[in-house]
C-alpha cells in the first residue's frame, strides 16, 4: 500500500487501476457500454467485474490470456517522471478486429438475414464506427493491462492520457504515448545497525500541572463580552484592514485575535502582538507589523512586512475550567486518576518527538541514495496532505487542539519545503516497509481510534465517523506503517541515550487567514475548528 494512497499518490498496480476508468471512457466514445449495454458480445457488467479483478492480478495467472506482440520505449523525461511511447502491431489490431466481427455477428439483428448468418462485409459497413470503437477499446485494455505488468510502473498518479482522442488506423499500426508520475529510483543502503540518538527525559510533577492547565482551557467555554480593557489571553474580537507599501490589499471581518506574544497567520507572523493587544477596549485602533512568510503564494509578498489596521469591537475572556470538571470530562473520578491520564499522554508527545528525531536522522544516513529531486508540481498538489498527516501525528501523540493549530500554522509558512522533506522521508520508509513486508492490521488501526478518542474526550465512533468524513482513513493506516518501520530500525539499532532539549514553544495563537490569499476561505481540519471558540 502506498504511504499516501488515497491522498493523491497511488499504489504499485496504479496504472492497471487506471485501465478500468480507461475502459469506461473508451465505452462511452464507442457508446457499446451506453447505449447496447453489450461489448464484444458480452454483457458489460461482466466486463466491468473482469476489469476490476484483472486490474488486482498479474495477466500471467489470468487462464487463456494472450499476450501481445507490443513494442514499448520508457524514457524519463524529469524527476520521477516517465514517458511510454506503445506500438500495437497491425497484426494484432487485424486479430482483434476478426475476434469483435465474429461476436457481432452472432447477435447482429439485419433486417433479411438470421442471427449468425450475416455476412462479415454487411456488419462491417453497418456497424463500422461501433466496431471500431470495440476494438479500441480491447487493444487499449489488453495493452494498458500488459504494459503495467511486464515493466512495473511504480505509478504515484494517474497517466497523462485522454483515451477518447485515440483511434485505430485503418491500415498501419496503433501508436500511443502517455507521460506518468513515478516513484523515485533510489537503492536502500544497509539500515541495520544504524547509530542513533534517542531523546529522553522525565516528565516531572510540573509538566503534568501546566498540561492540565493547557487542557483546562481546550474545554472551557467562551464568555460574553465583558467590559474592561484586555489582559493577557483574551480575545479580541476585531475587522482587520490589511495595508502594503501604502495600499489596501484586502479585509476580513470578525477575526479573532488572542492576546498572546505572537499570532500565526497562515502565511504571516506578528512578533511582541500582546505589547499591542493588551489593554485595548472596544472602538481602540491599533496596528500590527506581520512579516510575511518566504514560501508565501503570493511571490511579491514573501519575506515584506505588511500593516494590520486593527477595530476592536469587543473583548471576550474564556471561563476556568477547574481540574475537577476536566477529571469528568476524562472519565475519571479523581484528579490522581486525571494526572496518571495526562502523564501518559505527555509520554506519547515523548515517544513522538523520539520518533521524529530518530525519521529525522534514519533519513540523514541514508540520504546518499536520496539525490533524486521530487518534481515541484507533485510537492505543491501534497501540500495539504502533508498538513493532514501532522495533524494526525500529533491528535494520535495527545497534543490540544491549541497546540495543533499553532503547528498548522507554522507549517503553512513553510509549506513547500516541509512537504518535500515529508514526501522524501515517505519514499524512504514506504520502501524499507515493502521490502521488510511490514504492514497494518485491522486491530492496529482500532486502538490507534481508540487512543485518539480517549485524549480529545470523544466516542471512538466519532473519531472515525471524522476520519472517514475527511477521507483520512487511509492516512492513519500509512502513518502506523511508516511508525512501524522506524521502530524496526530502531530494533536493529545501536544508539545512545541524550537529554530532551525541547521547550514547550512560546505562547501563540493560530490565526485562520492567508494574508496573500485574502478571500479564500480555510478548509477545517482536525484541529479545533475554531480557535476562539
């Protein structure tokens, strides 16, 4: 199974999966699938199950399969990037050709002549352009079917082809190219005995407090707005007006901005935003300096400063939510029984961090064979899903949502070179996981369901209702796969004990809005939908 299937990277059979849409289209250009429901004498339907069942097996097991005479050139024409220039022999389309008149005319209905008694040059002429496209149809499938076989494209997209431009010639052979994503080429070098350093630390009394604290205000509720100026960690409700080398360049409405020493836009940062925010009222205006990050989208943009004109309209301060309360909200009756709870919840966060040093530094030893560059248009489209992907990680490890919007953020800002490194430490573990047989069991994926729903205090029923919704089911699966091939490195490796050096990071907020795409509306993730709220 592919690391990122059903997030826009395919599967080693993504070519054979790709032949059944083929089918479909070649079927309409042909209208046999539409109009007579039949197709080389046969019923569609069965075509349709025979497709989706070849698609799953080699052409080799498949009795009576004939395998043609192709001509096939495979060239790479860039980075993971491929060209398939195919030749069917004339021979071969004259075969098809014969084998799709003798179906025909057995169920041919001509006026003056018997089911099975038209004559072949009568069928030709009347059923010329249902003929032709039949025969398309099987020498696409039969071809596509074999090619995908007998030379192993690694496909991570579906092939640039439109099946409903191609005709068969009526004389000569049948050419066709197409240009398709693949995986990068590389060689795992010897992963056993790899020398690592593995992060460790004691959670102390202390982290337990402050994280219960952090889950205090996940769960408490926002107040209406109070009078009085804001104090640290309120939220103020504003409009911004957003202003750059003396121009507006666009607004938005109802934001809301916490007071706290830097807010994270999705493509922006404002640094010391509680020295401004703190003490404003209702009808205050202010301004706010945001650097602007350097993989921002907008190219003129990256790395310039732009002025937030801030109207406050109201202030608004969250309840306490007293451990008592959070005790409940957990499950428990005791607080002992929440601080054993939350400790082991920071013991994932530490086991997460340990993980990703030790992705972090597997991929740095064997980065000798990782030369190979991803093309920029493959990193842009996984932008996102790099971004699913961490928010999983890190909902599976027990961090707030609060904790998880600001990374979201963060992540935003350098979108293009995260997401490149992510897909290149995909490649790298996908392979060790394929080539070490490694995979996910169905009882894997429920206690991974259950552990998320345990630390955001939902039913496991609603955290995959979630998954499912938000197509992730898929990347849960390949996260714990990807997990498992770094803990059967660490089986075979050698490594050496060192302190922690993470901090909690400083106190920000995450703020819902591109600065560079101003009017685009953010799509929800599984972090909290709202921050404020």
């Amino acid at each position: 199974m592919s690391g990122w299937q059903g997030v826009g990277l395919y599967g080693p059979g993504a070519v054979r999966a790709w032949v059944w849409r083929s089918l479909r289209a070649v079927g309409h250009q042909c209208g046999c699938s539409v109009r007579s429901r039949h197709c080389f004498g046969e019923p569609v339907e069965r075509i349709m199950t025979d497709a989706t069942e070849v698609a799953g097996q080699s052409t080799a097991s498949i009795p009576g399969q004939r395998r043609l005479d192709l001509k096939v050139q495979i060239e790479s024409t860039g980075p993971c990037r491929k060209k398939v220039s195919v030749t069917v022999p004339r021979a071969e389309i004259d075969s098809t050709l014969a084998k799709s008149l003798r179906e025909l005319i057995v169920s041919a209905d001509v006026p003056g002549f018997r089911k099975g008694r038209v004559p072949r040059s009568l069928v030709e002429k009347k059923y010329r352009k249902e003929v032709s496209g039949q025969v398309l149809q099987r020498v696409l499938m039969d071809s596509l079917e074999q090619l995908a076989e007998e030379h192993q494209l690694d496909a991570i997209n579906e092939p640039d082809l439109d099946v409903t431009t191609l005709e068969i010639p009526e004389q000569g052979d049948f050419e066709f190219d197409f240009e398709v994503e693949v995986r990068p080429e590389f060689d795992l070098p010897k992963y056993d005995g790899l020398k690592i350093k593995r992060p460790v630390r004691e959670i102390s009394e202390e982290e337990v407090t402050s994280a219960i604290s952090m889950y205090g205000e996940q769960f408490s509720q926002m107040l209406d707005p109070v009078d009085g100026p804001a104090a640290e960690g309120d939220f103020v409700e504003c409009d911004l007006r957003f202003v750059f080398n003396g121009e507006e360049i666009g607004r938005r409405s109802g934001v809301h901005l916490r007071v706290a020493p830097r807010l994270r836009f999705l493509d922006a940062e404002v640094e010391a935003a509680d020295k401004v925010l703190k003490g404003v009222v209702p009808g205050a205006h202010v301004t706010l300096p945001a650097k602007i990050s350097m993989e921002a989208s907008r190219a003129e943009l990256r790395g310039e400063t732009v002025t937030i004109e801030v109207d406050v309209k109201n202030v608004s301060r969250k309840s306490a939510f007293e451990p008592e309360s959070l005790a409940k909200t957990f499950g428990h009756d005791t607080l002992d029984e929440l601080r054993t709870t939350i400790r082991g919840i920071l013991d994932r966060q530490m086991q997460f961090r340990q993980r990703q040093a030790v992705r972090d530094q597997v991929l740095e030893q064997i980065s000798t064979s990782a030369s190979w560059e991803l093309p920029e248009n493959l990193v842009l489209r996984q932008v996102e899903n790099a971004l699913r992907r961490e928010v999983l990680e890190m909902r599976e490890a027990g961090y707030t949502d609060q904790q998880i919007a600001a990374r979201q953020a963060e992540m935003r800002q350098n979108q293009l070179s995260e997401t490149r490194q992510a897909l290149k430490q995909h490649f790298i573990l996908d392979k060790l996981a394929t080539q070490e047989n490694i995979e996910v069991t169905p009882l894997e994926k429920e206690m991974e369901i259950l552990n998320m729903a345990q630390q955001s205090g939902e039913s496991p029923r609603k955290v995959r209702a979630q998954l499912e919704r938000r197509g992730m089911m898929e990347n849960l699966e390949a996260q714990i796969r990807e997990r498992k091939a770094v803990d059967f490195i660490l089986e075979k490796a050698s490594y050496e004990d060192v302190a922690d050096e993470w901090t909690p990071p400083e106190n920000s907020h995450p703020v819902e809005v591109a600065i560079g795409e101003l009017g685009a509306v953010a799509e929800p993730d599984l972090a909290v939908e709202d921050a404020a709220g």
